[in-house]
C-alpha cells in the first residue's frame, strides 16, 4: 500500500526565504527516509501509522536542525491518506470510460504503437 503526505508550508506569515529553506530541508530528509515526490505530495510504501510517524519526526527534525523551533508555526496543511484511494481529477469519472470493439468503430483506423521486433 502506498500511503501519501501532502505538506503546505505558510508563505504568507514568514519570510521566503526562511520557508523556502524549510521545506528544501524537509524534502530531502523525507526523499533521503524513502519518501518519493511529486510536488508537495510524497508517497511511501508504509502502513499508515509508520508513515506519518516518519512524516511528523521529519518536519519537527528539519525545522530544529534549520535554525526555525516549532516546525507546526510554519505548516498550513499537513495531510496523510491512502494513496491508493486518491482520485485523480485529472482523469474523467470511471463510470465515462469504457472499451469499445474496434469492429463498433468501421470509419476508425487502428495503428499498432508497439516497435516492431526483430526476426533472426
């Protein structure tokens, strides 16, 4: 199960720089515990518990080890959740895709993508 963090960090109550450098710090050490990223949402394959465990000793960690004290003044939003259980909005809903019958499709050509293979 890939369980995922997602971290907002507030820009608008502290200067730039000094949250910039908090959450460089908090992405690597979250990158360097096996977290993997993708923008301010990091995936694990860890049960729940441990996961925000490790996601929670990171941040508190990052924001002593730069300078900052209390890492919770400087979090706006600090979520975990099923990854596996996210949905994309990106995508439309499950229920509007669906396969067709290339036979249904007569004015539709098909095309084969895979790269052909060689013959010895």
């Amino acid at each position: 199960m890939r369980y995922a963090i997602s971290l907002h960090l507030d820009y608008a109550s502290h200067p730039q720089a000094e949250v910039n450098s908090l959450f460089r710090q908090i992405r690597e050490d979250l990158i360097q515990a096996g977290f993997h990223p993708d923008g301010r949402l990091f995936t694990i394959a860890l049960p729940e518990s441990e996961a925000c465990r490790l996601a929670r000793t990171i941040v508190e960690d990052a924001a002593r080890s730069t300078g900052l004290g209390d890492a919770y003044g400087y979090v706006k939003e600090f979520y975990g959740f099923n990854f596996e259980r996210a949905t994309n909005l990106l995508l439309p809903p499950v229920g509007d895709i669906g396969v067709v019958d290339m036979e249904e499709l007569p004015d539709m050509e098909c095309i084969d993508l895979k790269p052909p293979t060689e013959t010895t």
